[in-house]
C-alpha cells in the first residue's frame, strides 16, 4: 500500500513507455503462457482473433501491432500459465474466499473442469459435462419460463449469442438482459429515438475526413486506447479536438505513439485536446445548450449583416423536426444559468462553439459520462441537437460516436439479445424453428435486480459477466443471489458472483477467444461487432487451458438440446459442428445486416451492416431526426444543498469493467491502492479535510437506505467544485438499483448524491 501523502504523482502523457511498463507489469504479475506475444500479434488482424476488450473497430490498414496497453492486459490476464483446478477447493472454501480481493480471486487462474457447489462442504466440486448440464436443465424446467433470467456479457461471439437468444426463447422468455443495459442502453434508446438509430452513424473513413472532435465523457487512455492512433493522425493533419470531461484525463491531453521509434526515443507528444473544459458532473446539458446558443447568435449576427448563414439551414428544413421549440428554449435561457448548471464560464463555451463554427465536419463522440445518469438521454438528444445546427450527421467526417466499452455488447443486440420482443423478428424465427417465441418483454437488468432482491427472480444463466460486482446495491445483491434456486455461470476465471452460489450452483469453463475451438468440421470462426457497426472474424489458435474446456457455443447447444423438445428444426449437433450454418441461420433472420455473412466474414477492417441514419434515413415516427427541447439544464435527479456532492465512478487504467489487473492508476498519479476519493482542494478546506484524511461516503439519496463505503483517503485532485470521483465498482455499494436513467434505465453510476463524513471506524468494508 503507497503512502497517500505521496499521491497523486505528475502523470506523463498516455502511450510511449508507461503503456510499454503497464503492459510488462501485468505480464509478470498474470504469469502469461509462453507464445503470448505471437498471440498478440495475431489480434485484432484479419484472420486473427479479436480483442475481448473494449469495442474499438478494426482497421482494414492495420499496423504490425494493432492492439493497445488494455488489450494486451485483457489477452495476458486470460492466458496465464494459472490453473484454478479442481484440486483447488481441497483447501479453501467459498466462505472464506469471500474475504478475497477481487484481483487475487482472478489471479487463481483459469479454470479447468466444470463445478457444481456442494453446500454441506461449502465447496466446488468437479462434475462432469454431461452430469453438469442434465442436473441444470432438471432444475430450470422445474421453474416457470418468467422466473429465470438469461443474461450475456459481451464475451460471447454472435454466433453462440444468437443461438443463445434462441435457448431462452424456446425455453418460452425474453428475460435476455445484457451488459449494455449498465452502460449504453440510454444510446440504444436515446439515439433511436431522435435519429432512428440506436447505434453511432460513423465509421472509419469518417475519423479520417474529420476536421474536428467534440468529446464528452469518454477517455480513450483508459477505455479505448487505440482511438488514440487516430486521433493523432486528425491532429497531424490540422484537426481540432475539444473535451467536457469532469476530470483532466491523460489520453485527451497528450500521446506518445509506441509505434513510432523516434517519438518513443525522443518523447515527443502529440497535444491531443486543443479546449479541454471540466464540466461539472451532470452539467452537459447546460455545457451544449451553451454553445447551441452562441451558435444561434452567431447566425443571429450573420443575418442582420447579411452575410452566409451559419446554421445549415437546408438540413434543418429537409431532414430534423421539432427546431423552432429547440430554439425558442436556447433564445430563452440565460447565460448565468447555464454558468451555474455546466459549471464552466460564458467565454470558455464561446470558445468551443467558435471552433465549431469554424469546422466544416464535425464527430460528436461520447462515452458513458453522458449514459449513466438520470437523464442521460437528454443528455444525448442535446449532442444530436448540437451536430443538427450545422447538418454535422449523415455525411462524410460528421456523425455521431458513441464507443462501446466492452468487445461485441453491441453485437449481441444486433442478432437478438434484447428483453424487448419488438427488436427481435419473431415471425422469422417462428418460420425457422417452427414455434411461437414469447412476445411480452422481458427483464432488463434493473428488473432482474429488482426480481432477484424480491425473489421472483429465482433462476440465472449468465453467458459471461460478474453481475453481482457489476450493478448497484452489492450487499443486497449478494445476499439476493445466493439466495436463488439456480445459478449457472459460463466463465473463463473465477470472480465474486461465483462466491454467493445458488441452492444449484454450476460454473462452466469456456475457452478464451484466443484458443482453438475444435469442433466435427474443424478450428471455429466466431464473429463480433464493433462499435461502427463493422462485423470481423475471429480465429483462435492458442492451445486451449485445459482439455476440459468447451466453447461457448457448444455449451449453448449443450442446454439446448437440454432444454428444447423433439424438434428436428432445432439441429444442435449440427450447429456445434460448424458455426457457418449458425452464420446462415442469423443471415436468414436478418437479412438486410448479414447478407452474404460467410462470404464476407474476413473482410480487412470487416464488412459493414449498414446503419440507415449514416444515409439521412431517419427511422423515427415522424420520419425525420428529432431536436430536443431541454426542459432542464442537467441531468441529475437530485437537487444541490450544503454538504451534498456529486459522485462519479471511475476506472483505472489497471482495470477492465469489474477486472482488476492491479493497482496501478499511473495516469491519475494513484499506485498501489484503489481507496481513495479525489476531491477539489477548496472542497476540503471547506469541509475541514486535509490530504490522506480518511473518509466514508454516505448515500444521500432521498430514500430510507442508508448506505455507507468507508476507508477512503482523501486525494487533492483538479475536478469541479461538487464533484467527487472514486472507483467503480467499488462504489455500487452507494448507488440505489432505482437510481437509473429515467428512459433506459441504466444505472446513473457517474451522478451519485453522497455526503462525506469522516470514517471513525477505519476500513471497516470487506478488502475488495
């Protein structure tokens, strides 16, 4: 543990020999497997394999290494020479694994054989496949369809997703929820519902036409570090970039190319934002609203001159609806409010909105510091408000960004992982495999949550995921999930959900996606997603951790054939054999994105589905993209008073969603520990806190729960007044599972209310 009077320490810009380190320290510490640097050579290549990581697409130029400081850590955590074996559980029991840090429950290693929880030990025990699925299946038919839950990570290729989406639906339920209902559902929802798109209009050749970036609330050094390649090319060549982000992050101020040898010999630095404006938490709204206003003055301005205007006027009145009410609120609103709500000075939005003005195309890219909060659809619809003005969707270099977090989450949407029955083509699956899928929706996972604390939820099947680490209210949750009939998890490592197992627990060992995948008709391709909506091949070609292991979609057919009746439409075997026809079955079901899918599967850069907003297709109800009258100027649910703050939950560059790869966070100076809350300087001295001071948070949400995380050192840190920031997911412990975005429903995990009481009690919290 580091002394926190030594923290934080001066970052150096994201990439160049910090990445080089970061990646040598985990390949020590995850005790990697010989071959692991071909591996990575491999990846993210045509004919490669693709990340597991973040969602960032893949080039059609690659470069000789076209992966990233947090790829390489995703590929080397999953292939370390660690076995957690059978033999493991001769000396621990779950109980006291509880005790754990999450990074030491991970670094057992790579698990081996499939598990059944054996309660009278309060252990796992080997149980063979066979074994293993008939006792799940003996379990789940014993339950109603709407009692059990079939949840998906984005690990799983499209294929076993799909196939996947099928189980649970002959099994008679749309309870599919998927990691996107945690971080990007509000775009499915929000973008869909102004521009008819439920994903981003861009794709690569935009990144390159661009003259310029708008970021809001997302960190490429951390999230997506290969974005940062691109980025750099736009600066090159005379782009400008401009951040709202609560915190000064290191990937939007410089970058060091690792592929360039003389920048890594010289540190030279790209200078990657040219505007970096640190919004207050929740207060884009009013950050947007203020330059849409500067921008209707501006035009304001040209026309009593007569000169050009500056709105393009002819996208407006051919392709959007709703304007005139859009402009009556920003002519309306006054400057001071905005100050106040955004929380950032009239002159510095003047500034971003000149440079807007001044850009012929213009990306607007975000993350999910503008979906996790209450009303982070508003928060969306003000982003598409703001690239309407000048016609910035829908034509070379322009468009909307959102970057997906997680390798295929969006994939895994586009063939039928969805608990809403009107985004799935029931009519051709009922023609396909000769039955009547379920048409009432099913649980999202807020839902599940709920369905699980108040158990009607009383069965999960979890392809991927750490859930009970993953969504709100930890306590509540392990209790909720423990306390279930059946629990099955499709995993590649142990983590905490493992350790709260069901009445029937089972944990099924999957290969990684860089292994082999032997099947009757020889080594697999499984297919994913990116974030531009680019389908890739992925081949693997590692010697798999134990013979024992099975893909995900053979374990997928495997409950299958379990679970469905005598159907000689439904032809599992067949499907495990060779994943090309389970290609054909998705190319059946949805044509218009996966003509011609074999085919086309190894395309360099991938092959992309189409997204009708790209080509000024707006599939909205009125037939045209939609401006957003704000009613509010932020996008909390909560109102400000003395000693309330605004949380938000953040990541390290050592970590991956709920996977802690160490205790690094070098870009914000913090090592060695995880326990710390940064907090503005005059924030403390008005609170009576002093740095290393240690501290608990205490929910202040308006309910009766009282939820406390202690033993947090107090960090100075540059960060708005009002806005404190601390790690996810340690901090799900304060978040209500009713504290969502209004519309999604995705947890509003980057606005929490908290008060900040000094902890008496020391580190009272389990050791996470």
């Amino acid at each position: 543990m580091s002394d926190v009077n030594d923290l934080p320490k001066k970052s150096g810009p994201a990439g160049g020999w910090g990445s080089m380190r970061g990646i040598k320290e985990v390949l020590a510490s995850s005790r990697a497997e010989p071959g692991a640097f071909q591996t990575l050579h491999r990846q993210n290549k045509p004919r490669g394999f693709m990340c597991t990581s973040c969602a960032w697409p893949k080039p059609a130029n690659y470069k000789q290494f076209e992966f990233c400081e947090n790829g390489a850590k995703a590929t080397l955590w999953e292939s370390t020479r660690d076995r957690c074996t059978p033999e493991f559980w001769n000396d621990h029991t779950v109980t006291e694994l509880r005790s754990w840090k999450d990074h030491d429950v991970e670094r057992t290693g790579r698990l081996t054989a499939p598990l059944r929880y054996d309660a009278e030990t309060d252990r796992y025990v080997e149980v063979g496949w066979d074994e293993a699925i008939a006792g799940i299946a003996e379990v789940l038919k014993t339950l109603k369809s709407d009692e059990v839950v079939f949840y998906s990570s984005g690990h799983a290729g499209l294929e076993a997703s799909y196939l996947y989406a099928l189980v649970a639906r002959l099994f008679g339920t749309n309870n599919l929820p998927q990691s996107s209902n945690m971080c990007h559902e509000t775009t499915s929802v929000g973008l869909k519902e102004v521009i008819g798109s439920p994903v981003g209009t861009v794709i690569w050749e935009d990144l390159e036409a661009t003259d310029c970036f708008f970021f809001f609330g997302q960190n490429p050094g951390t999230n997506s570090p290969r974005f940062l390649h691109p980025l750099k090319e736009a600066k090159n060549r005379g782009a400008k970039i401009v951040t709202f982000n609560p915190l000064r992050e290191q990937g939007l101020v410089s970058f060091v190319d690792p592929q360039n040898p003389l920048h890594m010999a010289t540190g030279h630095e790209t200078i990657i934002s040219d505007q970096y404006h640190q919004v207050r938490a929740g207060g884009d709204v009013a950050a947007i609203l203020g330059i849409c206003k500067a921008v209707i003055e501006a035009d304001d301005a040209a026309q009593e001159k007569g000169g050009a205007r500056i709105l393009d006027v002819a996208f407006i009145e051919e392709h959007t609806t709703g304007f005139d009410a859009f402009l009556d609120v920003c002519r309306k609103t006054q400057w001071p409010d905005i100050v106040r709500e955004s929380g950032l000075a009239e002159e510095d939005l003047r500034d971003a909105a000149a440079t807007y003005m001044a850009a012929e195309r213009v990306i607007g890219v975000y993350g999910m510091g503008l979906t996790q909060h209450a009303h982070g659809a508003l928060n969306i619809g003000m982003l598409v408000n703001l690239m309407m003005l000048r016609g910035n969707i829908g034509r070379k270099g322009a468009g909307m960004c959102p970057v997906r977090g997680h390798s295929n989450v969006q994939g895994q949407r586009t063939v039928g992982i969805a608990e809403k029955a009107n985004l799935v083509p029931m009519d051709r699956l009922r023609e396909l495999f000769d039955f009547d899928p379920p048409t009432e929706d099913g649980t999202h996972i807020v839902d599940a949550v709920q369905g699980l604390f108040d158990r009607s939820i009383k069965g999960f099947v979890s392809l991927g995921g750490n859930l009970v680490r993953a969504v709100p209210e930890q306590a509540r949750m392990e209790d909720a999930w423990a306390g279930q009939e059946i629990s099955v998890m499709i995993s590649t490592k142990l983590n905490r959900t493992h350790l709260f197992p069901a009445k029937h627990a089972y944990i099924l060992p999957c290969l990684s996606r860089a292994e082999r995948d032997i099947q009757a008709t020889g080594n697999q391709t499984i297919s994913i997603e990116d974030s531009f909506s680019m389908i890739h091949g992925s081949i693997g070609q590692r010697t798999p951790a134990s013979e024992h292991l099975r893909s995900e979609m053979a374990i997928v057919c495997a409950l299958g054939r379990a679970l469905s009746g005598d159907n000689p439409k439904l032809r599992w075997d067949e499907w495990q054999a060779d994943y090309g026809l389970v290609r054909d079955l998705i190319e059946a079901t949805y044509p218009d994105d996966f003509g011609r899918y074999n085919a086309r599967l190894h395309t360099p850069g991938g092959f992309w589905r189409g997204i009708a907003a790209h080509d000024r297709i707006w599939k909205t109800e009125p037939g045209k993209a939609i401006f957003t009258a704000p009613d509010r100027l932020n996008s909390v649910s909560f109102d400000d008073m003395e000693g309330r703050y605004r949380l938000i939950t953040i990541r390290s560059n050592d970590q991956f969603n709920t996977t802690i790869y160490g205790y690094s966070d070098r870009f914000r100076g913090i090592e060695g520990t995880r326990d710390v809350l940064l907090m503005n300087e005059d924030d403390m001295r008005a609170a009576g806190l002093a740095k290393g001071d240690l501290v608990a948070l205490l929910s202040d949400a308006e309910d009766d729960e009282t939820r406390r995380l202690g033993g947090l050192a107090v960090i100075p840190y540059e960060i708005p007044r009002g806005t404190v920031a601390s790690y996810y997911p340690e901090c799900n412990v304060l978040i209500s599972i009713a504290h969502h975005d209004i519309t999604s429903k995705t947890p509003a995990s980057k606005s929490i209310p908290v008060r900040i009481e000094r902890d008496g009690e020391g580190r009272e919290r389990p050791r996470m």
